[in-house]
C-alpha cells in the first residue's frame, strides 16, 4: 500500500548503507546477512517475512554492541510496519533509531528516519508535527546531502501533510519542486507519483482544468510502466474531474477506459463503480437507454459479487431512468425488484 508516500530506501541512491559481509564478529556478520535478507524481502513486497529477518538481525547486532547496525535495522523496521499501516510501530522503530544516532554523523541513516516518523505522523493526523519535528528536518538533511531522490520523496511527503491540512496552495508549491527534480533524474515511477498528488491537490481546489491535466500526463505514464491500478484510479478521478465540469462525453471516454481496465484485471469493484459512473454520465447527457444498459450490468454484477448495497443502488438507479423515459411499467418491475430484496 503506497499511501502516496514516496519512502527513503536503501535502493534509492545509498546503496553503500547496506552492510558488508566481511565483519569478524559472528553475530554481527549473521546479522548483516539476515538485514540483506529483510531488506530484499521488503522490496519484494513480503512484509511479514522481512519483519522476521529485521528482528533477528537487531536482537544480533544488540548482542554484538553495533549500534550503527542496529540504527541500520530500526530504520527499516520502521519502513517496513509503516507499509504494514502500523504507524505506531514505524514510530517506535524510528524513534529508537534517531536516538541510537544522537552522537553520530549518519545523516543518510536521521533523514529515513524523520521521514518515516513525519509519513507517520500524517496517517495519525498529527499533522503540525510531522510537519514541524520531522518532515522539515528530513528536507534540510537531504539538501544538506545534495541527494536529490530523497529531496523528491521530502518534498511530495510535505505536499502530502499541506494537503491534508487544507494548506492546498503550499502544498502544491512543494509538489511542484518534487516534479522538477523527479524530471531531472528521469525517475518515472516517481513523476507518476507526483503528477497524480499534484492532480488530487488542484482537484480538492475544484480546479478541475489544471487537475485534468496532470491527471492526463499520469495516466500516460501508468500505462508506460504497466501500473494497471494506478491508471484505473487516475481513470476514475479524470472522468470525475470532466463529469464536474459538465464535459459529459469526455467523462464517459475515461469511464469506458476504466471500464475495459477493471475487465481485464479482474477487478470486480472497480467495474461496479465504473458502470454506475457511465450511467450516472450517460443520464446528464439525456440518453437514458444508454444510462440503463450501464445500469443493468451493474446489477448483474452486483448481485455475481453479493453486494446487496451495489444490487440496491443500481434498481433505484434503473427506476428513476425508467420514470425519465416513461416506462412506467418497468419502473415498477424495478420497485418491486428493491422492495423483494429488502424482504
């Protein structure tokens, strides 16, 4: 789960932070193996098992006395529980880590660890002090470093805490400063990342044109990559984003777009949604017959998945089309339809 968070990595241009393997003490040698192991195993995406091999590697480096090592391991426990949505676990973890870190000159090690308590501290709603104690430390650290990677994944984390602050306007400044560095580096998996934050932020602005329009240079993007459900979400928010500002058929091209998405992934919800968008954007153009083709599938699928609040939804929606037409009959069979259904 990416939370649109980009997290400072040891694969992300301080490679040299991963420890050797030619330590003469045993526990610390076993320990640097089991940290390879849990950080390939993060990168996997396979938390539990990367959780089990950082724990081990800690407990060895605290019998060895490496506190660099030990900074090493907390930091990517901290990582690791915060993609595991345990945020008061990444704080525990990274708080230990900066602590251990007090007396030393590791800035690489302090900047992961700031920004795991800052991303942290957001998902928490603690938002002035993630800003405040941890995400501003994290930039200078990182502009101290001229390491620019971590300078795009300080500046979208600050956008993101602006943003959940209501603070739109400095939150797409420091969106903006990301993009023209993740360009620089030609990092496309982070311009994907960006762009699409940046898009949520002139969107919660009702700005829709310029929200289309980083939304557009996502959704090419995710379609490069082969980032399937990034592009189905970006779909979804384009076709919204037209819908409010009354372009009709263009929401319905990018609804139909995320329509044919869902079907080839499988991806049952997003198709449910994504009929029941079509037939809402269909009847504000006035083509009811159309809205109600959506509308039955939609049903089908719903009650296909047993999703008795979509299966309800989708009869309310094809009685009110009904009536528009002046089918009165058929509105009926679909009253009915409800009202059997809520015995």
């Amino acid at each position: 789960m990416k939370r649109n968070t980009i997290t400072h990595e040891f694969d992300s241009g301080s490679q040299a932070e991963i420890p050797p393997l030619q330590e003469s003490d045993d526990h610390s040698s076993e320990g640097s193996k089991l940290l390879r192991q849990g950080i390939q195993q993060q990168q996997a995406g396979e938390l539990i098992t990367a959780m089990k091999f950082l724990q081990q590697s800690l407990t060895l480096f605290q019998a060895s006395g490496d506190l660099q090592k030990q900074a090493q391991a907390l930091s990517f426990l901290g990582l690791v529980t915060y993609s595991a949505g345990d945020y008061k676990g990444a704080i525990s973890y990274s708080q230990q880590c900066l602590s251990l870190l007090n007396n030393t000159s590791d800035l690489t090690l302090q900047m992961q660890a700031l920004s795991h308590l800052g991303n942290a501290y957001r998902h928490l709603n603690d938002h002035q002090k993630a800003i405040d104690e941890f995400l501003e430390k994290c930039l200078k650290i990182t502009q101290q470093l001229q390491d620019k990677r971590s300078q795009v994944a300080a500046l979208n984390n600050l956008g993101l805490v602006y943003k959940a602050l209501g603070n739109f306007t400095q939150s797409i400044e420091y969106q903006q400063q990301s993009l023209e560095i993740v360009r620089e580096l030609k990092d496309n998996w982070g311009e994907e990342q960006v762009l699409k934050n940046l898009g949520n932020a002139w969107y919660a602005l009702n700005n829709y044109p310029k929200a289309i329009a980083y939304y557009e240079q996502c959704v090419v993007l995710s379609r490069s990559l082969k980032n399937v459900r990034s592009a189905s979400q970006v779909l979804k928010n384009l076709g919204n984003a037209c819908y409010a500002l009354g372009d009709y058929p263009k929401a319905i091209k990018y609804y139909e777009d995320r329509l044919q998405l869902a079907k080839e992934i499988q991806d049952k919800r997003s198709e449910e949604q994504s009929l029941s968008s079509l037939g809402v954007a269909c009847e504000a153009l006035g083509d009811y017959n159309k809205a109600i083709t959506y509308y039955e599938e939609r049903l089908v699928l719903a009650r296909n998945i047993k999703d008795r609040r979509s299966e309800e939804q989708a009869l309310a929606s094809l009685k009110v089309a009904c009536y528009a037409l002046g089918d009165y009959a058929k509105a009926m069979q679909y009253q009915q339809g409800t009202s059997s259904n809520n015995l």
